[in-house]
C-alpha cells in the first residue's frame, strides 16, 4: 500500500499534481459561482473541502465572500487561484516537455507543504485546546488531519525526489582561485534578487499572518488583541528564519530558488546541515546584510555559513519563455475582475426579480381577498407627478368591482393619518366604482417591464394619469408581511417583519415546529404604518437556539387599542420567511 508514495517517474508526480490542482480549482469554482444553496450543500461542501491541498496565504488574503441562499459565506481566495492556476500551467509544460520541465510543478507542491505544514501543526494546537469543547467534531477533525498529512507526505515526496534526482550545472569556463576549471555554475545577481523577493513574499505573505495567529490565540490568547509594531517585526523575521531554515535544511532550495532552478550546497561540494543551515539563516539578519551582493562574489551569509548557491542542470525549457507569465497573470485577473463584476450583476438581478415576484405574488392575493377599509396605495406612470400620489380607501367590495374613495397622500404620513383624512373627506370623495380587472391591470408580473415602465396600470374617471398599484395596507387592524429574508448568526436567527396595518401590541408568540426561544420582552409595541417609507414600517424580531436546517412555524399573537385580538402564522421554510393571517 505505501508503494503508491514512491515516486520513481514524472507521470506518478503528475497524476498528484492533477489531483491536488483540479480538486482546489473546482472547490474555489463552486464557492465563485455559488452553487451552493442550501445548509447540507454548505455543510457537504467544507467537508469534502479537505481533499484538496490546504492552502493558507495567510496576509495575502483577498478573500471575496460569497453569500449564497442559505445565508452562509464561503470566501475564494483569489491569491489560492493563482497558486493553483500556476500549479496547472506548470502540470501542462511538465506534461508537454515529457515530464522534464518542474519549475512551476516543484514551486507549486513547495507551496503545498508549507501551508499544510503549518495547518498541521496549529491543528494540533487546536485538538488540544479544544477536545473537550462539546462542539469539536472528533471525526471531522481526524480527517482533516488524516488529507492534510497526506498532501504533506506527498509534497515532501516530490521536492525530495527532484532534489535528489537533479544534477549541478557545471561551468568549464571558469576558473576558482587555484586555476581548476569545471567548477559549479552559480546564478545571476538578478537571479539571486529574485529568489530574495518570492521567499520574502511568501515568509510574510503564507508564514507571519498564521504565526501571529498562534502568537495572538494561543500566547496571549486573544484573537482580537492588535499586535504591536514590534511583534509585528518579530512575527516576520521568525516566519523569514522559519521558512528560510525548514526549506534549506530539507530540500536544499526555498521556493524562490526553486523557480530558477538553483539550490545551495557547501562550498567543498558536500550537503548542507542543519547547523550550517541555521547559520546561513541567522546571518541573513545581519544589518545591510542585503547589500553585501553589491559587491563581487557571493553575501554575508553565503560567506559566513561556508555555502553557495548553485545552478541545477536545466532538462527543460528555456527561461526566457517564463516571462509570458506576468502577461498571463495580468489577464486572468482582468478576466476575473471583469467575470467576477457580470456576476455579481447578474445575481443581483436575479435576487431583485426573487424579490418582485414574491412582491408581485402578495399584491395578487391581497387583491383577490380585498375587503373594506383596505388601503391601496397608487403611483403615477405616466412620468407627470403633478397630481401626487394618492390612495384608495375601499368602502365595499361587490362581487367584480369596489367602491372606494379616492384619498390624496399629501401631508399624510401614516394610517392614523390617513384615517382621520378618511373620515372628513368620505362624503365628498366616495362611492366611485373600479372593477377588479382594472385594478389588477396596475399590477404587472414582470420586473423587466415595470422597470421600463411598461406597466398597463388603470385610470380613475376624470383623472388623465395611469396609475400602478404600490403597497396594500388596512386602516382599521393590524396587518403583518414578511421581507421573505431571515438572517442566520450562530444560533441566533433575524426575522424581518413588516406592519402594513393600525397600531398594535405585539403580546405573544408561541412554538408549533422548530425548538427557538424569542428574545426581547413582551408586549413589542408596533406603530402605524408609515405611508412614506417602508424602513419605518420594519419589525426586527430575534430568537436563539435555533438550527440553520430546521424548519418554524410560530404563532405571533397581537393586540389593538380596541382590545380585540388578531393572530398570524409565521413560518420558515428554506430559509424563506412568510407569513399569513390565521383569523
């Protein structure tokens, strides 16, 4: 069984490097495009998450949440996408050159093992903090444990393998101070900045964000505290000294060498140590160390530590070609900014025509059991508001039409109001018949079309406008509708509630399906309606203990001025609120 971790030919490391970079792109593709909509999905989707490698770009996060119809966020990393995107050009060339190109395919898996190392080691940290919480998932967590070890084994094998297996490049043309020839050939100074610039961005980007994690969660413990300059400071050299040390002493390259096809060796040809890997490490923090390259030969460290850094034999490609990547780079991102703004567009059109139609929904049936003293609420569409907006209080409903009186909304802000205006005005105003199929003609199913303003709507006699039914609402009792949205944090669920109807206490709210406790004191005093603006007309009602997949029904149970008592069945089903009047 453990024959499958020798790697002994290119397609062997291939076949890891196709399943390590398809398994996160695909995994990042479904959090992008929000596949995802319901609980289970999120669930199975963090659980099945772990078969792809772990990366960690700790400071180099540019994580885009993505919200999704159960209310969860899964965030894309768009630096992970990279990653994996420069593992999958590598793995085409490394495939194209016969398994001979590895500069991309051994920087991608040196990736790989030090975001899963460091995973695996504050995973532990974890497990001992947390075992005995009641919520830490034992199984979960061994198999997380048991992937990340495994794209830990598997990297180490193939840096290890390509270590061993690569030949140093000899230069017959140069001499060494005794006058031999045929010594080993040693990068650029270019070369040698550009190692220094991937490993610093990788030390600081990958390393320090998770060592201040740990320095901050499990030292101070206290994920919130802000860390001072100086562990600031502190917390890069050591990620530097950290990444520098492990990748030397280990694989005798760091990733940025690693993309040049160099490595460091002793200067009398033999292997590194680990002490003469600390003390290359270490002298790298000499103060204007970094400028010692200005001069001829190798750096302080180099000098200090007895080592160099040598050219491997190249078996593939020409470098030059590599610098068509930064232009590759450079368009994908465009393409995912730009890909990234039409979807964005696109799924809010959708979640605005979700709204309308559940909008347009509650118009119809409200208009199908209308009854007097119901309040419907007109906009003009003919693009001329001169005549203001006004309302249509119904006075009685006969079988296919209303008679109602025609009640201008100006200086009128809410019920208590416009029943008082109501009143007056009735005898002057009332008695005008509209058929039902004429009100129904202000109401139109498409969003498209009452965007553009191709509503039908109906006239009303001696007015020239058109007008579209807005908003019902009822005069005399209370009336509540749902947004459709709960909101879920924890186990704490947001109900949005709106009150389309008279003044009202709030004085129960009773359980028929789903274990939830209300929060707040009873009664909750709830206001008129607000004619003007519907954020007025908002109730905000919160309970706990409540489980993301799990359905409710509850019944809210109000009270007028007039003491008579009205109930309303409030239910969540899929994370959609409604609710509907029980008497």
């Amino acid at each position: 069984m453990l024959s499958i971790f020798k790697i002994t030919n290119g397609k062997k490391v291939a076949v890891f490097a196709a399943l390590a970079i398809l398994s996160g792109l695909i995994f990042e593709l479904v959090a992008y495009l929000g596949f995802i909509t319901t609980q289970e999905g999120f669930h199975l989707y963090w659980n099945l998450k772990c078969i792809s490698p772990n990366l960690q770009m700790g400071l180099l996060n540019s994580d885009i949440q993505q919200y999704h119809g159960n209310g969860n966020a899964i965030p894309v990393n768009l630096f992970n996408v990279l990653i994996y995107i420069t593992g999958l050009v590598g793995l085409v060339i490394f495939y194209v050159s016969k398994f001979k190109e590895i500069r991309l395919i051994r920087f991608f898996f040196s990736i790989v093992f030090l975001s899963n190392g460091i995973t695996l080691f504050f995973m532990v940290i974890n497990a001992i903090r947390w075992i005995s919480n009641p919520a830490f998932n034992l199984f979960l967590w061994v198999l997380n444990f048991v992937m990340v070890i495994f794209w830990c084994l598997i990297s180490f094998i193939v840096l290890r393998h390509y270590m061993q297996e690569r030949e140093l490049e000899m230069d017959s043309e140069v001499e060494d101070l005794f006058g031999n020839k045929g010594i080993y050939e040693s990068p650029s100074k270019l070369q040698r900045l550009f190692h220094s610039l991937v490993d610093t961005c990788i030390a600081v980007g990958v390393c320090s964000a998770l060592v201040a994690s740990f320095y901050l969660g499990v030292i101070s413990n206290d994920y919130f505290a802000t860390p001072t300059s100086l562990e600031r400071s502190l917390v890069i050299l050591l990620s530097m000294f950290v990444l520098y040390a492990l990748f030397e002493w280990l694989f005798g390259a760091t990733p940025g060498k690693m993309l040049t096809e160099s490595r460091t060796i002793k200067t009398n040809g033999g292997k590194l140590t680990l002490g003469c890997v600390l003390g290359r490490s270490f002298a790298r923090f000499i103060p204007f160390e970094s400028f010692s390259f200005l001069t001829y030969g190798d750096g302080w460290h180099d000098l200090l530590s007895k080592t160099t850094v040598v050219k491997e034999k190249r078996t593939g490609i020409a470098g030059r070609w590599y610098w068509l990547l930064p232009l590759g780079y450079l368009l994908l991102v465009i393409g995912i900014y730009v890909g990234g703004e039409m979807l964005e567009k696109y799924r809010f059109k959708q979640e605005n025509e979700k709204n309308y139609s559940r909008h347009y929904n509650q118009l119809q049936r409200q208009l199908d059991k209308i009854t007097p003293n119901t309040v419907i609420i007109l906009n003009s569409i003919e693009g001329d508001y001169s005549s203001g907006h006004i309302s249509l209080i119904v006075d009685k409903v006969i079988s296919d039409a209303v008679e109602v009186s025609i009640i201008p909304n100006e200086g009128v802000s809410n019920l208590s109001e416009m029943a008082q205006r109501y009143t007056q005005m009735k005898p002057l105003v009332g008695g005008v018949r509209i058929l039902i199929s004429d009100l129904k003609k202000g109401i139109t199913p498409s969003m498209s079309d009452y965007i553009s303003n191709k509503i039908v709507g109906f006239r009303l006699p001696n007015d020239n406008h058109r007008y579209a039914i807005s908003d019902f609402a009822l005069l005399d009792r209370p009336f509540l509708s749902a947004r459709g949205k709960v909101l879920y944090d924890s186990q704490i669920i947001t109900f949005y509630l709106e009150t389309k109807g008279s003044a009202a206490d709030l004085i129960a709210a009773k359980n028929i399906e789903g274990d939830i406790n209300w929060a707040g004191t009873l009664p909750l005093q709830i206001k008129s309606a607000d004619l003007n603006s519907s954020y007025e007309n908002e109730i905000t009602m919160i309970a706990n203990n409540c489980r993301k997949d799990e359905n409710i029904k509850s019944i809210l149970t109000l009270k007028d001025s007039q003491g008579c008592i009205y109930q309303f069945m409030l239910t969540v089903q899929d994370k959609e609120c409604s609710i509907e009047k029980i008497n």
